[in-house]
C-alpha cells in the first residue's frame, strides 16, 4: 500500500505559496497544492492576489533619492573625474 | 511570466546595454551616473542596514561604497556584473563597519529567519477552527481575486510603506527579489544566505505585503 498524505487545508497552503512559486515544491507537495487549488476558489483567488502584489511590487520605483544624499554623491563623480 | 525575464536580465543585465553604461562612467558622463545612483542607491542603503546599527550609518556606507566603486571603475574588468561587483563593494564596506562599531551582526538574522518575526502568513480567524471536523483550516471569508486594473500610484506608496516596515532581513530580500527584480542565486550570494532561509524571508515578506495589498483591495480600490 502506498502512504498517502491527507489533502491540504486552506490553512497550509497558504504557508506553500512561495515555494510553489520559486519551484520548491517537491513533486508530490505540488501534486497537493495543485489538486487543492483546483478544487478552492478562495485559495486560488489567494494564490491570484499573492501575483498580483509580486507584480505590482516590480512596478515600483523605489522611494526617490534624497537631494542632499544625491547632490553629495554627484560631487563626488565630479571630483573622481579631475 | 515577467518575473523570470525581469530577475534574469536586472542582474545579469545585458552585457552590451552594460558595457555602454560603463564606457559612459568611464568619460564621465554625469548623466550616467545619476541614473545609476538613482537606481540603485536606496537599495544599498537598505541593504548596508543589515550590517551596521542605524539606517544613518548605512546612508554613510552607501556614500563610502560609492566612492570606492568609482574608485574601481577604471579597473573593473567586468567578470561579475557591474551590479553584483557593485553591492560586494557595498557589503565589504557595512560588513567592517559593522564590526567597527562594535556590534553583532544582524547578520544572524539571516542565519536563522525563525528568529525574524514569526507568525502565520494570513490572520488566524480567516480559517475555521482546526478542531472544526467540516471546515477545518478553510477559509472563513475566502480572498476575493484582484481586479486586471492597476494599481494607482497610492496603492503603490501603500506597499512601499509595507515593505519598509518589515524586519531589515525581509525588507532586504523582498526589495532585491521583487522590487529589484534580481534572482534568487544572486541575492543568496550577496547575503550569504541559504536558498532556504532566503525563501522563508521572501515568504514572510511577501505575506505581510500580501495582506496590506488586500486591505487595499478591500478597500474598494482597483477592484
Ligand atoms: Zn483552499
């Protein structure tokens, strides 16, 4: 007989979803997590908002450069170039 | 997908795109330098933090590290990308200042995330009690799916205020990894973390953002 782990909760999954993301997943996790969220609307809606954020975060640019931080800095190029 | 075409080509970015940027820092092109302060210097801060006691130090290591980068310019020889040459010079220069001032590291915080703000990735009343035998561990009150639209530039200024308020680890990997868009060998290589660790502060990272992002939703924006 093979050993079979129970089905995944809500629960779990969402403590998986970046491993399934990044390709960590050992085949027969993935298995799980794929039939679960096949069969759950809310986890697949999680799984959507968890893409949604990753993408949005590549969107943004970073918070701006101070001045004083950036006019110190372009002094700086100015005198490595003499 | 955008993730992968975006980590591989931020870090490893395209060498003939890299070479003209270098050739015009190297005839002191101070355009080219700007863009490049701009685009990489509060990430540097953030990651010099990890090292040194205050976010004022790191600004000054940052400062530091640039100056010994355009030290090395003429003798860089372009075996790593500009950018992983760039934050090594960066993490030499936080790593002795670190120890000049006499601190732990916290670097050990990357050693062993668990010590990093434990805690579920979604609130516990979202899930029905375990002891539940019907519902037990599902949702209580499913996510719903995010709208196609964009998000406006405040939802944006929200996630940003998210990410800056995580533990400096976590505020690290998740602005490299997704804000910065370098993959996961590089960021690795730079902490000196294990993939492991690295995914568990990615993990962390990403569940808090998550749930500012759909508070935002909630909100009744971009849905
Ligand atoms: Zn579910």
């Amino acid at each position: 007989m093979r050993l079979r782990k129970p089905p995944l909760t809500c629960r779990e999954l969402v403590e998986l979803v970046t491993d399934y993301l990044e390709g960590a997943l050992r085949a027969r996790d993935r298995r799980r997590f794929d039939s679960h969220i096949a069969g759950c609307a809310g986890c697949r809606a999680y799984l959507a908002q968890m893409r949604a954020t990753i993408d949005t975060l590549g969107e943004l640019s970073e918070e701006t450069l101070a001045p004083e931080a950036k006019r110190e800095l372009m002094e700086r190029f100015r005198d490595w170039k003499r | 997908m955008r993730r992968r075409g975006a980590a591989s080509s931020t870090v490893a970015a395209p060498r003939a795109e890299e070479s003209e940027l270098l050739a015009r820092l190297r005839a002191g092109d101070e355009r080219a330098f700007e863009e490049l302060v701009k685009a990489n210097h509060p990430t540097m801060v953030k990651v010099a933090e990890l090292f040194v006691p205050s976010r004022s130090v790191a600004e000054e290591v940052a400062q530091e590290a640039w100056v010994g980068v355009l030290q090395g310019l003429d003798g860089f020889e372009g075996r790593s990308s500009l950018k992983t040459w760039m934050f090594r010079i960066l993490t030499n220069r936080a790593k002795t200042r670190g120890e000049r001032e006499r601190r732990t590291l916290p670097m050990s915080a990357l050693d062993q995330p668990d010590l990093e703000g434990a805690g579920a990735a979604v609130a516990e009343d979202r899930f029905h009690p375990a002891a539940d035998p019907v519902r037990g561990n599902l949702w209580t009150q499913p996510p719903r799916p995010p709208d196609e639209a964009t998000i406006a530039a405040e939802g944006h200024e929200r996630l940003l205020a998210a990410i800056e308020g995580l533990r400096p680890a976590q505020r690290t990997v998740i602005t490299l990894r997704d804000v910065q868009g370098w993959d996961s060998d590089s960021v690795c290589d730079l902490l000196e973390v294990s993939a492991a660790n690295q995914r568990v502060l990615l993990h962390r990272a990403r569940s808090t953002v998550r749930r500012e992002f759909e508070r935002y939703l909630e909100e009744g924006n971009g849905g």
